[in-house]
C-alpha cells in the first residue's frame, strides 16, 4: 500500500468542522478579529516596539529621501530614477499597511482589528505587491533597453511611456487586489477570529469563514501565483538578455551597468525570496510565517534604499548636494 505525506482526514475534518459551524450558526457575524503578534514579556514587547519602530522610521525617511532626492535634482531626471523614486514609493506604502498596526499592538493585551480595517490591510496589501513586482518588471525593461538598445532609449522610454508604465502597475495592482476580495468581504465570519499573523493575511483570514473555503484558497493562490511567476519569470528572462549582452561587451559604460544591474538583482530576489516561502510552506507554521511576513513587510522596504544608493554615486552625489543646499539656505 502507497501512503502520500498529505493530511486528507485532517483537511476533511476541519471543512466538515466549518460546515457544522455554518449550520449552527445565526445570523451574527464577526466584527473584528484577533491578530496574533509576536509575544513575550513586557520588556521584550518594549524592546519590539523600539525595534519596529526605529525600522519604520527609517523606512520611511530612507525612500521619501529618494523621492525627494530625485524630484529635487535634475540630473536625475532619467526614467531609470523616475521609475526607482516611484518604487521607493511603492515601499512606504507596503511597509505603511501592517507595521504602525503591529507596533501600536505592542501595548496592547488584546491584539484586534476590525472587519473593515482588515479587509483594507488586505486591499492595500495586495495593491503594493501587485504594483512591485509589475514596477520591478518595468525597471527590468528599462535596464534591457538602456544596456541593448542604447540608440534608441530616448525614444522607447519616454515620459509618456514611463508614466504609463507606472500607471500600469498600479492599476494591475488593484485589479489583483479587488480579484482576491471580490468573493471574500461576503463570507460569512459566525465562529474563530483569530488570525496567526500580526496582520490580515488573505489566506488565513479566509480559512476562518463558517464554510467550506477549499476552492476559494485553491484560486486565492492561483491568482496571487499567476500575476508573481508571471512577473518573476520576465524578470529572469529580462536580466538573462542583459547579463548576455553585459558580458559581450566590455567597457566603462558596461562595468556601469552591471553594478546597477547587480543592485536590480538584490532587490528582486529580496522582494520574491519571502513572498515564494509564504506562499508555499505551510501556514501552520506559525514563528517562520510571521518572520517572513516582517521580512517581507518590514525588512525589504528598508533594504531597497541601500542597495540603490550605496551602490549609486550618481544618487549619493544628489543626496549630498540637497544636504548641503538644505544647509546653506
């Protein structure tokens, strides 16, 4: 006999538990939830909190920086820095929906989060990470064009084409996002609120409807890995064509573009690396889905900034100049 490693009798119990539910069930629903936060004593939640805290902070400062930066100085009006102005936008917006949440629940003994409030974080949640990866494939095509058609980027990446590139990944974002809430805002929440993350994650919050969820997470996950391996795998196709045409030629211009190509690298692995693992490990998983999730949600938008700046002289050099202009003014 051939025994496979999949819980069947548990899976079928736990549908035929939330089908019992539902038909126990009156007509009340569920008005908030319970999010489950990283725990311990008082002097570990305080160390948490400065910790979080200073993190977000510096998200925040950090990418607004580079928005600033490059709105401020011309010579960085280029459609590679427009597009990373926007992805250092995009951060603040990923890092903004969860953390201030998670870090004022550091004071708190009961951790909720009402309905409404939780069916926004999943909006915007899934708006920022739908518009990432489309804004880091646009970046992408950007790096293809400037390093294997450099005669002609001026003319393919214009304003006109930057700006719709931009607008393009918010409006995909949104699209992704409206797609995985469509069907969830009207399940009926009547039993278990509590969440197993320090926000409102799609997946789990799913799994607590009183009724049978088993095809609705099924294409939750599609979707979510229809629009990442998509984006994903036109990243790899992209930076193939590059590296091929870097290690062709040799010269300035090319030893140039490979750093910033590395940089490209860094952040897209960065950003997919936790998002792959979420997604394909068990959610049952508790201490590793939520050291993902901040990964994800606090720890990236905080590394793009460096990576784009220590590695860029040209963004250094601007920073420095709005400094000392600051100053002198």
């Amino acid at each position: 006999m051939i025994f496979f490693p999949f819980h069947f009798t548990g899976n079928f119990q736990i549908r035929s538990q939330k089908l019992e539910i539902m038909d126990q069930a009156n007509n009340s629903r569920a008005t908030e939830f319970v999010l489950h936060s990283l725990s311990g004593p008082q002097e570990l939640q305080l160390f948490y909190f400065a910790f979080f805290t200073l993190f977000y902070s510096s998200i925040v400062l950090g990418n607004l920086l580079i928005v600033l930066t490059v709105l401020s100085e011309p010579a960085l009006h280029t459609p590679m820095y427009f597009l990373l102005s926007n992805l250092s936008f995009i951060d603040v917006c990923l890092s903004t929906f969860a953390t201030p949440k998670m870090i004022v629940d550091f004071f708190k003994e009961h951790k909720t989060i009402s309905f409404e409030v939780c069916m926004a974080q999943v909006f915007f949640q899934h708006v920022c990470a739908g518009g990432e990866m489309m804004l880091l494939v646009a970046m992408a095509y950007d790096r293809y064009v400037a390093i294997c058609r450099p005669l002609h980027y001026a003319a393919i990446m214009s304003v006109c084409k930057c700006t719709v590139l931009v607008v393009g990944s918010w409006l995909i974002g949104v699209l992704h996002s409206v797609s995985q809430l469509v069907f969830t805002v009207n399940l009926p929440f009547c039993g278990p609120n509590q969440v197993d993350s320090f926000f409102c994650d799609l997946l789990l919050v799913i799994k607590l409807a009183c009724t049978d969820t088993y095809i609705l997470e099924k294409l939750t996950l599609l979707d979510s890995g229809l629009i990442a391996l998509s984006s994903f795998v036109l990243l790899l196709i992209s930076y193939m064509v590059i590296l091929i045409t870097v290690r062709r030629r040799l010269s300035v211009g090319m030893a140039k573009a490979q750093t910033t190509l590395t940089a490209h690298v860094i952040v897209v692995t960065l950003f997919y690396g936790p998002c792959i693992f979420i997604y394909a490990c068990s959610f049952n998983k508790f201490l590793v889905n939520n050291i993902l999730s901040i990964f994800y949600t606090v720890f990236t938008p905080l590394l793009n900034p460096l990576v784009y700046t220590l590695r860029n002289q040209e963004v250094v050099s601007a920073m420095q100049k709005l400094w000392r202009r600051q100053v002198n003014s």
